[in-house]
C-alpha cells in the first residue's frame, strides 16, 4: 500500500464546505501577516492588550492557592461543565450588579442564566450559530466591530448598516429601516441587533442611556413572528478613564427574554487565559450550551477557576484600576500628539474617546485610507506605520462605506512610542493630500 | 421605556437557526443530569478520566516556570496565535515523532501544519464545519464514539456505518459502500473517513496495522471529482496498557493530503486545560485557522505555555506511564469483574481492550439497553449503577442499531468501586433476563 503509485500524482481537489468559503480570508488575516512581515513597523492597527499590565502577581498567586493542595489541585485539571464552573459564575453575578450600581439582590441575577466561554467572541459565534440562518439579517452601527462582520459573514447572514452619530447607533434610524424591512416583507429576516455598548470598537463613542433604553423597547416591538434579539457587545465596558459610569443595555430588558450580554476579561485581565462571559435570555441557554457542547464541551476549568480565585482573593478591581490608569495615560498621549501633529490639518476630525482603545479619525474626504490606497502604502512602507482602514468596519455595498476614516489604537504602544506613530502618520497624510 | 406595558406581554417565540434544530439535546446531556440527579449511582457510563492521577505537581512546576519572572509571564497571559503556540507545536512534532517510532528528522514534519484546539473535540467540529455541507456524507465504525455523532447531526451531514470486527472498520465493507455510492452516483456526497484508531470508544477495539494501510488507499482511491478526507482520532492513542504500540493511520499517508490526525492532552494530562492539537493537510489548514478565528480567535496561550514547559522539563513521559499503570490495574479490575460476575450468564460476551478507557459488552439479543429498557431502569433505580447505552454509539437506522450493547467505563471508579458497579450491573442484568 505504502508504494500506491497515486502517492505522486496530483491531489484531488478539496471541496470545502459553503460555511467555509463564506469564513475565508478575514481582513484582520492581512493585518497580522503585515505585523509579522514588518516588525519593526509602529503598529496603532493591533487591538492587543497593553502588555504592561498583564497581571503576572495576580495568576501567580490564584494558581498558587488553586493548586495548593492535592484535592483541590485535582478538581482544577478534571472536566468543568459546558456551561461554566459555577464558583466564577457566581461571582459574575456580584461583579455584574455592581457594575451596574446594584446589590446582587436587587439585580436578582440567576448564575444559571450565565454561560463561561473562550473570550466574549465565542459568544458572539455562538449567538451567530444558534440564530442566525444564510440569508438571516443582523443590524449593526455604521461603523461596526470588524471581525463581527466576518462571523456574520461565516454563517452567511447579512449585516445591514444603521447610521450613528456621536451617541451612537440613531434609534430613529434604527426604527425607521425597521419599518421600511416590515413593509417590503422582509422583518422576518430580522433577527438581531448588534450593539458595543461602551468605548465603541473602531468609534470609541457609547450608546447614550436614552438609546439604551430605546434600543429594548424598539426590539420588542418589532419582534412580531418572532423574537428579535440585542447583542449587547459590552467588551470595553471597564476599560472606562473619566466620564460617567452606564448601566448595560441588558439592565434595561426587564423581562430577560431580549437582550443578550457578552462580557470579556480578555481586556481588563488576560486575553491569554480566554476566559468571556455572557447573560442569556432563558430560551437560548440551552441551545447555545448544546452547541458549545459540540464545539468543545466547555471551557478550560482551570483557567475559570484561577478567574474566581483572582476574584475571591479581592485582586481584580485593584488591577483593573491600574490597566485603567495605564490606558488612560496613553489615551492622553494619543489624544495630545493627534492635536500636535493632525491639528492643522484642514479637514481631519477624531472623536475623543472616555474609555476603550481606540481613537476614530476622519481625513479630508478625497482621502482613501484602504489597503490599496495612497495612504496606506506611504505609511506602512515608507513612515513604517500601521492603522485599521476605516471601510473595514463597515456592513453594506461599497457606498456605504466611508473610505477617509482611520481606527488608531493606543493599546500596544507606550506613551513614546504612540507620539512617534501618530508623527510618522501625520507625515504619511501630508504627503498625499 | 422601563414602564412599557409589553414587558408584561407573552414572550414572542424565537426562532432558532436549522442549525441548533439540528445540535438539539444530545443524549450525553441526559446521562449527565442522570448523574447529577443520582449522585449516589456508580457510574460506569462517564468517559471522565481518573481524578487520582491527574498532574498537580507537574501543574505547579510548570506553571511556576512560565511565571517566574515578569517578562515571561506577560507574555503568557497575552493574546497567542489562532493556530497556537509554537513552542508546543515544536515540541508536538518530536512527541509524534516518538508515537511514530521515528526521529523527527525521518518523520520530517513542520510544525506549520499543526494546530492546537480547545481539546480534541474543537478540532472534530471543525473539521465538520469546514468540509460539510447539510446532506454531505461522513463514513463511520459501527459502533463509533457517539458524541462525533451529535456533531455530525449538528452540521446537518448523515453518518453511515460501516460493520466492524475485531480488527476495527472492515475495510472490504467501507469499499463495497463506497462502489454502492459511486454506482448509486451519490460519491460526490462523501467528503469524510471518521476511524478512532486506537481503543476506540466505545468497542476499545484498535484498528489493524494493515487497515491503516488500507483506509488511506481507499480514501485515496475514491477521491474522484473531490478529495475524501480520513479524520483519525487518536484521543485514546497514549492509554495503552499492553499489546503492540502501532503507526498511526495518519504515517501511512506519504503525500500528508488525506489524513486529518487529532489529538489530545485532555486523556493523557488533564483535561481542565483544554489542549487538543492536530496534523492538517495543508489545503485545509487556513480554511481551518480562519474558522478557529471565528470561533475563537485561538485557544489560551496560557495553556499551551503549561503543556510546552512540562515537555520542556521532561516530566509528561513519566505522568503518562502513572496515568497508564492507574488505568491498567482498573481495567483489569473490570476485567476480572466481567469474568466473576458475568461469567456464568449465557449469551454475555465483552471485548478485552488493551488501552482506553471502555469495556463493550453484549448481552443476549433480546435484552435491551436503552434509556427506556427494563434493564437501565433496574440498573438505574434499583441496583444504581449506570451505564452508556450500546444504541447509543450507531449511525444510521433503528435496525442497524444493536440494541443489546453497553459501554462500560473503568476511567472514573475505583478497582473497588468497578468491582461493586459490576456486581450490581449483573444483578441487574439477571432480573431481566
């Protein structure tokens, strides 16, 4: 057999499945081979954690209590559930109500209706799995998380674009495509609306608490054969500098049954433990929990329970108030060098971010900013510098997507460093205008 | 808003995807909340690996390792790669290497075409998610591991079973319906082998040398208009007590295009980590990084660091010869079982595995197993002791499913406790007889 003369011949094509092609290539593929091509590139494209403030103490000491003695040793390494160890899951009930301004009996929050997952973007797939058919529709801000557009591209579902404005995601656009979907048929298409509530990833804005409010209210009344979900992305939610503190979306959806909640430690602990988190309305526990199932079976046990002993030994706010001052420095530093080296450049406008990791910059409109463009190649070939093309971030046809804009991220870089990038920039944009 | 009087309203329905119509309630949900509900019943059903031998002071000394100074420990809590760590894939292709009995410079292997997953499961759903479409076809063992099934069914692909004996899949059966296939023109529906080659759940059967040989012919041989993937699980592949140690299915693939080899830590070490890795032809190796991406943007660095570092400190050979003297003197405690207690009931008939973690038993043709069957409810409720039901483990119709099977584990129990779990299994058996 090992002599089959076939061992030589030319393969058989593979045909891959319609769910693979749909998943190929996504633009964040581009992005990480141009970072690992030119290292010594000033990267403001990676929305990476700022490497500083990964809490090295903070494990060492949850590993050492989880693994102290034998017993309990054993219990971390075995098999968790599908659904999440329970200890962390009840901690999250604590941590939820009081990022909500709440006391865990006013929030009266069951863990049960929680799920543990790889990073909040398991979630989201799961979501985009259980609901959404090819041909389904999914509304998202105009701009939107761009690897988001490519999971609902991975299940062959449709992103239809809604306008925003400095509070985010307009309510009276949303309603309004919502009206215009029912008259021409097609609301039973409809079945989600995506939401990054806080620090919004590429815009930085959040949704006002008006339109949190309104964003509910509006689900519910359009959900007529059946139920239209929120997607409440609240991955940035902690990483708030100044400004006032909102409650979530979900903490609107008084009956539980509309808004589901994805929340991460990726960015306010460790994105290399993978450990996310979401609420789920009731009906859809289980069907996601039997899809994870198939999946992986849950998550790593042992990364969850060093999470709930970080917790139980009273270690997280504390680090999560240094990432937030680490951030807030570099948010400053960007935010200063952007006027330094942008502000007299007519035509460029940014939005100045409370929290998150991103600045949005609009260049004058003649000004592409794509992979392809002018813009591009001068800063990452010759200034040696590297952003996120706006259009990226955009659902719909081409003319939907405003090409002058350009996602900054302060996350990797140093204070030095992100005034360097944003100078090396800066030079990039003057040359092609 | 929050006053809105439809809060109070009935719920619309939700309308899940065909997708999760499909993933829906697989039966080891019900075995798990049997077992939850019955925490007094011997389980001689849960695939669960032995407590008592899992790695906490391998654990700790790795983890110490990684976290030892600042600089190290950052960047193990930082985001890794969707493909994995290459430190562990470096070290994967010398472990592989000694499986095969070669040196990794015969066995010539880039780690480039290995990819670490959320245990071996991640990678099997993968593979699904990637190659199948809704109708596509996956050939499998009858019996085969039952879980593989769910993740069939969860992409909307059929299972069809091929007869076993005591050399694993027979590879004339897998020919004569793959001729039936092409003749009925239906061929190009095949994409997928799936063969647990080594003690395989749940027969603890081992596939021959010579079939190993043969699967990767014929698969080769019937990739006409596309090529037909073998997907070999390997998951049970270092838990052997006795007998030959044999090449994987996988090392008679020469052009390295056919066979998909998964593999995992979660048996081995621990399986609160959460590692699986595989080999991938290099055709689907993006297909199947761009879906990970999706899903998950990668799994914990964290771990894959841990599994790299106990490699690296040359303690996982010496935990693997632990794990397999514990399960060797279970499995023969099952044996002796098997022989004292149902020796003398004719018509029994059990399968003497020389790995894994599973006893297969016949009983006489007219005794069922099943959830519903006289004798899981006696074995259940009266005798409790529980057990995975045979019918369980097949594809295809009701009439291609044996009825009078069942799994028996020796991974979870004591020698004691399998003695006792046995005993009260006989008894069971008897008062139906």
């Amino acid at each position: 057999m090992r002599g089959d003369s076939s061992v030589d011949a030319p393969s058989v094509p593979v045909r891959l499945s319609q769910r693979a092609e749909w998943t190929r290539k996504q633009a964040i593929g581009f992005l990480m081979q141009q970072a690992v091509e030119n290292p010594q590139v000033i990267s403001l494209a990676a929305g990476l954690v700022d490497r500083d403030t990964l809490p090295v103490e903070e494990a060492r000491g949850a590993v050492a209590e989880i693994l102290r003695d034998e017993e309990q040793g054993r219990d971390v390494l075995q098999y968790g559930t599908t659904q999440g160890a329970e200890r962390l899951r009840g901690a999250l009930v604590d941590h939820l109500a009081n990022l909500e301004g709440k006391s865990p009996q006013e929030m009266g929050l069951d863990p049960n209706r929680m799920i543990l997952t790889n990073g909040s973007q398991q979630l989201l797939s799961l979501i985009c799995q259980v609901l959404l058919d090819p041909g389904d529709i999914c509304l998202v801000a105009a701009p939107t998380y761009f690897v988001f557009l490519g999971t609902l591209a991975g299940v062959g579902a449709q992103a239809i674009p809604i306008e925003t404005d400095e509070d985010g995601m307009r309510m009276d656009a949303l309603e309004a495509e919502l009206k215009r979907m029912e008259s021409a048929g097609e609301l039973d298409r409809v079945k989600l609306i995506y939401l990054v509530s806080d620090f919004e990833n590429p815009s930085g804005i959040s949704l006002s608490a008006e339109r949190r409010a309104a964003a509910v209210d509006i689900a519910r009344r359009f959900s007529k054969e059946h139920r239209i979900f929120v997607l409440e992305d609240a991955a940035y939610r902690e990483l708030r500098y100044d400004g006032p503190e909102m409650p979530s979306i979900w903490s609107h959806d008084e009956a539980g049954d509309t808004v589901i909640l994805a929340q991460t430690f990726s960015k306010s602990f460790s994105p290399g433990l993978r450990v996310g988190y979401g609420v789920i309305p009731a009906e859809l526990l289980e069907p996601i929990c039997d899809r994870k199932g198939n999946e992986d079976f849950g998550s790593a046990h042992f990364n969850q329970q060093i999470l709930a002993t970080v917790f139980e030994q009273g270690r997280y706010a504390a680090h999560v108030e240094k990432v937030c001052a680490s951030y807030r420095v570099k948010r400053d530093s960007m935010l200063a060098a952007a006027d330094r080296y942008f502000g007299d450049i007519p035509g460029v406008r940014w939005v100045r971010p409370h929290g998150g990791l991103y600045v949005w910059m609009a260049l004058p409109e003649h000004i592409e900013t794509g992979f392809d463009s002018a813009l591009f190649q001068q800063a990452a070939k010759t200034e040696e510098v590297m952003y996120v093309p706006g259009e990226l971030c955009y659902a719909g046809s081409e003319e939907q997507r405003l090409k002058n804009r350009m996602r900054l991220s302060f996350g990797v870089q140093t204070p030095a460093g992100i005034d360097e990038g944003m100078k090396r920039l800066a030079r990039a944009v003057r040359s092609v205008l």
